[in-house]
C-alpha cells in the first residue's frame, strides 16, 4: 500500500529537475566532478572560469537522480552509479576530455596544511629569502636546513627536502612553507566521471596531464626520428639528417689513403704481368710464322 505525499513538492525543485532534464537532453557531456574541500571563492573563480564553456549545478543526489529517471534516456543512468556526496553536475556541448582539460587548467595553486600527504617531494629551494633573522632561524634548523645571514635577511644554504612524496606535512614545515609563499597543492573541480550522449559512452577515472602527454609524444618523435634516419628514410622531418650523414661519410672516403698491396700480392701480380708478357710475344711470334707461310705458298 502506497502512501500520499502529505506536503506538494516545492515548485523550486520541480523546476530544478525540469532544468537539469532538458540540459541532460540537449548536451553533449554530462561530467560529474567532486568540489570536496574547495573554499567558496575559489568555487566561485572556477565558475568564472567555465563561464561560456559549461554549465555547473550543485544539487542533492536525489534532484540529480529524479532529472536522470526524468530524461528519458535509459544509458544516462549509468551516471547515478558514479554519484557520491559534494559533487557538483557540469553540463556542455564540449568533449569529455575537453571538458576535462578545462577544469584542470582551471585549478589554482593552494598552501600546504598540516597532515596533508605529499603530492610529490616538497623541496625548500638555495638561495635568499625574505626572512629576516628571529624564531625562522629556530624553525629551519628544526627542519634541518642550514642558513646564513646577508644583508640582514636569511639565505638558505642548501636546497631542503622538507616532505616526501607520500608522507604527512608536519606543522613545522607547513608553517615554514606558508612564510615562504610555497604552495605545492591545487585546489579545483576533480572529474569522476563523463557521460557523452551522443555516442552513449560512459568515461570514468579521466586524468588529463598535457604536460607528461607533451614529453610522451617528444620521446617517441625521436625515437621514430632515429629509426627513420638509420634505415635513410626520407622525408621533411630526416632529409637534413640523411644529407648530413651523406655529407660525413663522403668526407670520410675521400680522407682514406690508398691500400699498398702485400709482398706476396705485390710478386704475384709481377709474376702475372710477366706471364701475360711472354704469353704476348709468343703470339706475336706465332703470328709472324704464320704470316712468312703465307708468303711462301703465294711465291710458289
């Protein structure tokens, strides 16, 4: 036995669901990314950010979950399996991956906080600061990082890993990084998840870094630069390569000297010239007998 709704639904929420429902229809990417832990300026910045590009909402699961049942497309539910708690719903007619790449470059640099793990090894650079000597002095060599003074302001000696990848900030280092204006975290929407409606294709654990994917392609340009070079393939990328190498390896033969053949080759080749000196005398000599026998028969 069914209960009636004792309370209407707000009209605030049915047309939330009715908005959400339609954007579901007629965007390309629906994205699910998690806001965990962003302050509210920050929020407000990556909105900025995004404007023109996509359309961000922050709902509870349940108005998300009715304007999925609500859109009528049955492979967009594959989405509610991804939704968990602060996360916000990005609409836009970009790809995925575009989409993607623009909350990455959305992220802003963020200070350390006690407790926080590592994103990589933490280094305090060589060099000066603009500390000034007094409970720094204290607090770097707590931290095992060897200072002089100059001109009145701290220098560090030596560059200082302060925290390893992986590891737990201590409150030492964090306060010394916040003095310093170290910033090692970013702060931005994460994706979790993509859904394309167009093609029906549900994306999840989307990591986008155009920095290593850079490198990635320059280390293969080489490597296939190189083999194509060896086995003198040419083409735009590898002519100056291949003429190069033409180029060194005609100096090379020209700076070669001229082989002197052994003393056994050398008697050899001696004794072949005089076989082939006799062997021509005595033709020519037979040619002479032979042409006086002529001249006999035609006297006679």
């Amino acid at each position: 036995m069914t209960t009636k709704r004792q309370t209407p639904i707000p009209n605030q929420k049915i047309k939330s669901v009715e908005e959400l429902s339609e954007l579901i229809k007629n965007k390309k990417t629906i994205l699910i990314a998690s806001i965990k832990n962003i302050p509210a300026s920050q929020f407000q910045e990556i909105g900025k950010k995004l404007r023109g590009k996509a359309i961000v909402k922050v709902l509870k699961k349940s108005l998300i979950f009715r304007a999925i049942d609500c859109s009528g497309d049955d492979a967009v539910k594959k989405l509610k399996e991804q939704a968990m708690d602060s996360v916000a719903v990005l609409f836009s007619d970009l790809d995925s991956f575009e989409l993607a790449s623009e909350l990455e470059e959305s992220k802003s640099p963020a200070k350390a906080k006690a407790g926080q793990e590592a994103p990589e090894d933490i280094e305090i650079p060589e060099g000066p600061t603009d500390l000034v000597p007094g409970p720094a002095v204290s607090e770097l060599g707590a931290l095992g990082i060897q200072i002089k003074i100059e001109k009145g302001k701290i220098h560090i000696k030596n560059a200082k890993v302060i925290a390893k990848q992986g590891e737990k900030i201590s409150q030492g280092a964090a306060a010394l990084m916040s003095k310093l204006d170290i910033k090692p975290f970013s702060i931005g929407f994460i994706p979790l998840c993509a859904f394309d409606t167009k093609e029906g294709k549900l994306y999840l654990d989307i990591k986008i870094d155009k920095q290593a994917t850079i490198e990635e392609l320059k280390t293969a340009y080489n490597k296939a630069l190189g083999f194509s070079v060896e086995i003198g393939y040419a083409s735009e990328d590898t002519i100056k390569f291949l003429i190069g190498r033409a180029n060194a390896h005609a100096k090379a033969l020209e700076n070669l000297k001229p082989v002197e053949p052994k003393e056994k080759e050398k008697s050899e080749i001696k004794e072949n010239e005089k076989d082939g000196e006799e062997k021509g005398e005595e033709s020519e000599k037979e040619n002479t007998q032979t042409e006086n026998k002529f001249e006999e028969e035609e006297n006679e």
